[in-house]
C-alpha cells in the first residue's frame, strides 16, 4: 500500500478593468497547474486546495 502526498497549491487572482477575473494555481515552487487538476478540501479552519494525485 502506497501513501500519497498531497502537494498543496496557491491561487493568484487578477482582474484588469473591465475584464473578468483570472484564477491561476501554483505550487510552492512555482510550477503552474491547472484548474481541472486542483482538489478543494473543507477543514475547520477553511478551504484548502491541493493537486489531485496523477496516480489512482
């Protein structure tokens, strides 16, 4: 039985007048992700978005 690790990732939004809101994902070492490979997680504390493991 293998253990995964989930890597955690960081959203940066920008909006520009007139122009509707980007949402990128990023790891910790700057590697961008994309929307369709982020996991939301609910804790007491809030959200929390993780990378979705590219093993199952």
């Amino acid at each position: 039985m293998s253990k995964t690790t989930k890597t955690p990732v960081f959203f940066i939004a920008t909006k520009t007048h007139k122009e509707p809101v980007v949402v990128n994902f990023y790891t910790k070492t700057g590697k961008m992700v994309s929307f369709d490979a982020v996991q939301k997680v609910k804790t007491k504390e809030g959200v929390h978005f993780f990378e979705k493991s590219s093993k199952r």
